[in-house]
C-alpha cells in the first residue's frame, strides 16, 4: 500500500523529485571536488617542501642580537626553536 502511494507520488511529481535529486548530487560532487583538489594541494606542497629543503621558519627582522645556542629544543605547544619552554 505504503509502496503505491510512493511511485504514483513520484510519478506525479517527476519534474520536483528530479530537480531535488540533481541539486543533492550537484552539492555532493562539488563537496567532494573541492575537498580531493584541497587534499591534493597539501600533498603537493608537503612533496615540494621536502624535496627542497624549504625552511620551517622564515624571520624578518632589524634588532637581532647574536645569541650562542648551548642547547636548543623544539617545544611542542609552539613549534618555535627556544632554549625552554614557557
């Protein structure tokens, strides 16, 4: 019963249910694009980066005073090179 009254609404309804169906397949297809082209890119730039030897961290700067590292350690809150962690 509950099967008849589901084709005679669809069939009654062509036109919404196909207009419906291409808008969620449409929302999904560009989700999916998107997100595969954004993982791709990261790949891409990790791949580049090792093959380069690119540096971590680039600083800029005009009162930079000459500093003798006895021992230097990574924190691992920052990701920052310094002598202890706050």
């Amino acid at each position: 019963m509950l099967y008849k009254k589901l084709i005679r609404d669809l069939s009654d309804h062509k036109l919404q249910f196909m207009a419906v169906f291409l808008m969620v397949f449409l929302a999904v297809f560009i989700y999916v694009g998107v997100g595969s082209e954004a993982y791709g890119f990261d790949q891409e730039v990790q791949s580049y980066y090792n093959e380069t030897n690119m540096a971590n961290v680039w600083l800029y700067g005009d009162n930079f005073k000459v500093i003798r590292w006895t021992r230097s350690i990574i924190c691992p809150q920052s990701r920052v090179w310094s002598v202890s962690c706050p």
